[in-house]
C-alpha cells in the first residue's frame, strides 16, 4: 500500500515563514504557504498605489523558499530576491516583485502570475494569498490610539510602541481565498508563525472564515515562538504573552504543540542592536500543564544575515534554524 504524502499549511508571512519553508521543502510533503496579503510598506505600497495590486513580498520569499532549482549557484532564486539599490523610482524594490507585476498585467491576474512564476521556479508545492480583498490593517492601542495600515503598525513612529494592542481587524473586511480554506480542511498540519504576532500571524487570523476552517479542520495546530520581542507590536512580551493573544482571535483549546527555543546563547553585539530598538529575547514562561504540549529546542540558526543593499525597512537578525525547526516538525506528523 502507497504511504501517504503528509499535507502542511504554513500560515503567515515575512522572514519567519521564509526560514520555516527553506526546512520543510527537503521532505517528502505536500506544502501549503499561506501568505498574508495586508503589507503596506515599502516596495509593497508601490505594488498596492501605483500598479493596483495586492503585495506580493511574502509570496515572493515563499518562491525562493521553495524552489527547488538548485543549479547555477541559486541563479534565479538570487535574482528574484535581487534588490535595486540605485536610482529614484525604483530604489528597493526586488526583481520577484516586478516580475511578478509584469505577469499580472500580462495575463490580467495576478493568481495567474503566482501560478506561472510557481512554474518557472519549479515550487514545491502551492503559494497562495490568504485572501483576494483589497484590505488593510487597522490596529487599536490600549491607550485608545488607532492606526491604519501595516507599515505605521510596523513603524512605530506614530505611537508609543510600548503600549499594547488590543483590537485588530481589516479594513474593508477580507473573506478567505476559497482555495486556501480547502487546503486548510485537508491539511494533516497547521503552522502559525514566526514572525511579528499581529502583522503577520494575527493578520491572517482576523480574515473571515479562516479560523472557522482552522477550528473545523482535523489537523494538528502548531506555533513557532518568536525569538526576540518588538516594539510596536509585543513590547516586553513572555511566551505566555504570546499565547494569550493569539488565542484572543485563534480560540482556547485550538493549538497542540508549541515549539520554543532554549539556546540563548545570542550574541551579545546582536543583543545591542535589538535593545537600542526596544527588543529583547522572549522569556520562556510557559507551564507544562497547558493543554498543548511544549517543545523547547536549539532552534537558534547561527547565520547572520547582511543587509540588501536598497532594503530600507527593518529585518530580522536573529532567526530561527530552518533545519532544526523542519526536523522538530515532522516529528509532530501522524505515523
């Protein structure tokens, strides 16, 4: 008898969702990146005001993460993360990014164009919007601060990054890609995070009919713990903080497992650099009897990496290992 292929959905967007496709796509599965659809800065703004079109940023790093071209020394997966760094117009945005708006105004969809990029890129798997709506964040404060659009939540310019969200939702409301809730009923595993907890993981959460589609698949659910704290979106945060705001828009007695790293040995030089942004590394205070069960590891990568030149947004320098996180996944599949 054939043995079945597992099925995993990865939900989420950005840097953390990268490193977690870079692991999965050595294994024999059938993956599902779910990206979430709601950025508004940088080259994305321009994708969204001048070429009338969703951002396209997290899809294009679920490309590279997931191709599977391996000759040439990485040629096209470099060129689609290739930045512009020279001129006015076209100073940060990336090759992926404009060839994938070029593909969209060719074939009049940009569903289309993710598809025929999927196939020159040889993906494994399937890349697919969260949702087709053209939405934006909009976020509530503690203080009673409002702010619209993910690039001023992200920014911390326009508030006081210390206070705490309490209320996200999209503006006008975002209904599910049909095709994604399929995926997410047929999935054998569901992966939430890591990356920024509202603008990416929660974002996703608060487009209709996702949750209710995650509450009513049978797969299992996990969340990655983020490494490192942020201002304007988990100041001072533990892990339990992370937990209970999920579970605000996810639901209580949704998650299985929760997978936390333990190596703090971080280097000191890059611990500066966070602390004069207000970050600090996430203090473990999870407790044993929690309904999920909790899986602390070495999930730290030892690569740091440079910054492109042109990318004038802010990026992640501590990062999840996409080997130890692949190899802590397929541990949780069903034999």
């Amino acid at each position: 008898m054939k043995k079945k292929i597992p099925k995993i959905v990865v939900i989420g967007g950005g840097t953390g969702t990268f490193m977690v496709l870079m692991g999965l796509r050595k294994y024999p599965l059938k993956i599902a990146a779910v990206m979430s659809m709601m950025d508004s800065g940088g080259s994305n703004r321009v994708l969204r005001d001048e070429f009338g079109l969703l951002p396209t940023s997290g899809i294009r790093q679920a490309l590279v993460a997931l191709s599977e071209i391996q000759n040439d020394n990485l040629m096209l997966r470099k060129l689609f993360d290739y930045r512009y760094h020279q001129g006015i117009g076209i100073a940060g945005m990336t090759f992926g990014n404009l060839f994938m708006a070029a593909l969209s105004d060719i074939y009049d969809s940009q569903i289309k164009a993710i598809e025929k990029t999927c196939k020159l890129l040889r993906v494994k798997g399937k890349i697919l919007p969260i949702t087709l709506d053209d939405s934006h964040l909009v976020v509530r404060f503690d203080d009673g601060i409002q702010l619209l659009g993910e690039h001023l939540i992200d920014e911390s310019v326009h508030h006081d990054g210390r206070r705490r969200i309490i209320e996200l939702q999209t503006i006008p409301k975002a209904k599910v890609y049909p095709p994604v809730k399929e995926e997410i009923l047929k999935a054998d595993l569901i992966i939430f995070g890591p990356g920024d907890l509202y603008t990416n993981t929660i974002a996703d959460l608060v487009v209709e009919d996702v949750v209710g589609a995650v509450k009513q698949t049978k797969a299992k659910k996990v969340f990655i713990m983020n490494l490192m704290t942020k201002y304007g979106d988990t100041y001072d945060y533990k892990a339990s903080d992370f937990i209970s705001d999920l579970e605000k828009y996810l639901g209580n007695n949704v998650l299985d497992f929760v997978l936390i790293n333990n190596n703090l040995e971080f280097p000191k030089n890059i611990l500066k650099k966070y602390s004069e942004e207000k970050s600090k590394p996430v203090e473990d205070d999870l407790k044993e009897n929690n309904y999920y069960k909790i899986i602390k590891r070495d999930f730290l990568s030892a690569e740091i990496p440079e910054k492109q030149k042109g990318d004038k947004l802010q990026r992640s320098l501590l990062r999840h290992d996409p080997e130890k996180l692949a190899a802590a996944i397929m541990a949780l599949l069903p034999v």
